[in-house]
C-alpha cells in the first residue's frame, strides 16, 4: 500500500518505521516542510508537502496516517475520508465527540475503513493478556486498577498540549484515553462514569492530573489514575478476574522492561501460582498495528468485490454484514467484538467518558 503520513514529527517517524513490507511512503505531509522533507529522505520514497489537501488527494495514495496534533486530527481526517482513502488517525481522533460523529457518517457515506491508533493494544503483554483472558481461565473480571504517567519536562505547560484549543484538554486526553480504552476492551462499555481532573504543578490551564471511577452495567469497575507529575515513569494495569490476576507494568524504555504477571488461584486458595512472561525488545506495536490496519483494509476491499458480484438478499445474516467489510457495521459492533482493531466506535466511547469528566471537573479552562 502507499501511504501519505501528515504530521512529520515522532509519531510519524514512528508511523513510517512501521510500515509493512511492501508498503512505501508516497507523500509526506508537515506544516514545516522541512519535517516533510526530512521523512522523505529516511523513507527513500515520496515527496514532501506542506498542504494536507494536496497529501490526501494524490491518486498515488491509498491510505493516510493523521498524526498531527490533536485539533487537526479531525479535520485531516475528515479530507482523507472524502477522498476516498483508508485513515489511521492517532488517538483521540478527534478532541470531541461532535468530531468523531462526524467521522463516523463521513466513513459511512464514502466507504472507507478508518481506525484509530490505539498501539498500547498491540504490545506484547496487553496481547498475552488478552490471549489468557480469552481462553477464560480467568472467570468474570471483577474490576481494573491502572496507573499511568510521566513527569513531563522543562517548559512542558509551554508545549501545544498545554493549549486546550490545540490539545482538547491535558492529560486525561493524552495518557488516560490509552487506559480508558484498554479498560474497555476488557470489560466492555461503562455506563456509570465518575471522578475528576485537576491540575496540581504545571501552570497550564489543562490538567496535569485526572482519577477514573467507571462501571458498566454488572457494577464491573475500572479505577485509573493518569499524572504528568509522576516523576518516576510509571504504567501498572491489573485485571482481576473470578480465577486469576494479571498484571502488566512497564512498557519499555524509561518506563521500563515490559513485563506480565499471571497469577492463577488454586482451588484451595491461598498462594498462586506465578508465571512472569518478559518483553525486554523493541516496541513493535505501532509495526503490528499497521499490519493488522492493513490487514483489515484488504478484508474491507475483498468484502466490496464480492458485494458487487453477490445478487442482493432481502435479509441478509449477521456474518453476511461483517464480510462486507461496511464501516457502518464496525461503528456499531462495540468495544468486545474487535479482538485487536480499534475504531471510531472505540474513540468516541473513551472520549464520551474524557468528556464528561472535563465537564464535572470545569476543564480546560478556555
């Protein structure tokens, strides 16, 4: 496939690393053409814009990576869309649930896969976990206790993410959309959504700090704290189910070697049994999410072929839809039916709970 990737800083540098084989870069895009310029000459491939109009509409391009800051991810998005290109758009997607409606009846209306880039998914641990989790040795999960941070920088509450028109809010919009939505795709929609953001240190008028109280309808909680004062990085996720307690922590890097704990409780209780799996590689989850987007993108376009060339039923079976690869379907299908893949359905739950949350806690203060 040919990719136009529109925002040239890190994450697009780590967009094109990820690449799959075969595929290539067709047109860089950057507001500062020289980031364009420069992502061009480490692909070897590909020409350097600074319009994402001209990026999205080159017949050379099959798919669009958004990465840019959050207040454009929306509308480059929506570009893409109605040129008839495939989108992964960095999480959020968008900085409101407005943008993501939006999103959803433009990829209805054109027939275009759009996914969201949610790699925390993808990482060697949340994949054993949802391996273990899967194969329901777990029993029914009682609840999620998740902690995520880092202790920003010098002159971070002078950065775009500390601007609410660029960012759409602080941390919770950054880090805590990653643990809402992980909390999600284990326990499913949560319909009870509770707590606060606030801002402690950096003089920003985003928060810098955000706690999570959310339950679905079985009373099923997630507990999540997000910080940019966390002067040590830290990410913990624990599951715990009926049977068993996973726990993930680190994820490479400063926050250290990935690691998951499996602890299995024996009929007779007291002392699990313990088995700790290692992931002390590369991250590979922005390859491996590109992969499966591809993935999904060939199913989607194998799906119109037969569509085409199948005669119309007057009542079509559930499989029937899900092989037509319609995105109508996937906006719909909830957070449980996609094993890996999250899309605009995914984004506009985890933003609906940033929402409301912002709303109770009166951030960001425009």
């Amino acid at each position: 496939m040919n990719y136009a990737i529109i925002g040239c800083g890190l994450i697009g540098k780590k967009r094109l690393a990820g690449l799959p084989a075969g595929s290539k870069l067709a047109v860089a895009c950057d507001t500062n053409l020289t980031r364009a310029e420069e992502l061009v000459k480490l692909a070897n491939s590909g020409r350097a814009v600074a319009d994402f109009k001209e990026a999205v509409t080159d017949p050379e391009v099959d798919a669009v990576i958004v990465a840019t800051i959050n207040g454009s991810l929306a509308e480059v998005s929506a570009a893409a869309i109605q040129a008839g290109k495939h989108v992964l758009v960095e999480k959020p997607a968008g900085i409101s649930v407005k943008q993501i409606d939006n999103l959803i009846e433009l990829a209805k209306k054109h027939g275009v896969r759009v996914r969201v880039g949610f790699n925390h998914r993808y990482h060697p641990a949340f994949q054993k976990a949802r391996e273990i989790f899967e194969s329901g040795v777990m029993g029914e999960l009682m609840f999620i206790r998740a902690r995520y941070g880092h202790g920003g920088r010098i002159g971070y509450d002078k950065e775009w993410r500390a601007n609410p028109k660029l960012s759409g809010g602080g941390e919770l919009i950054d880090q805590g959309i990653h643990l809402i939505d992980l909390a999600g795709w284990f326990l499913g929609d949560f319909k009870k959504i509770d707590g606060h953001a606030t801002t402690y240190f950096w003089n920003m008028p985003v928060d810098d700090n955000a706690f999570l109280d959310l339950q679905t309808a079985k009373g099923q909680t997630a507990w999540l704290h997000v910080s940019c004062t966390e002067w040590k990085n830290l990410f913990s996720f624990e599951i715990y189910g009926r049977h068993t307690k996973l726990h993930i922590e680190g994820l490479g890097g400063s926050y250290g070697v990935e690691k998951l704990y499996h602890y299995q409780m024996k009929p007779e209780m007291g002392i699990p049994d313990t088995k700790v799996y290692e992931f002390p590689g590369t991250d590979n989850s922005w390859h491996i999410e590109l992969a499966e987007f591809e993935r999904d993108v060939k199913k989607s376009e194998s799906g119109k072929r037969k569509a085409e060339i199948k005669p119309t039923k007057p009542n079509n079976t559930d499989s029937e839809k899900a092989e037509s690869g319609n995105p109508d379907t996937d906006a719909g299908a909830g957070r449980k039916a996609e094993a890996k893949n999250a899309g605009l359905a995914e984004a506009r739950s985890a933003l609906h709970i940033v929402e409301a949350i912002y709303k109770k806690s009166k951030l960001p203060k425009l």
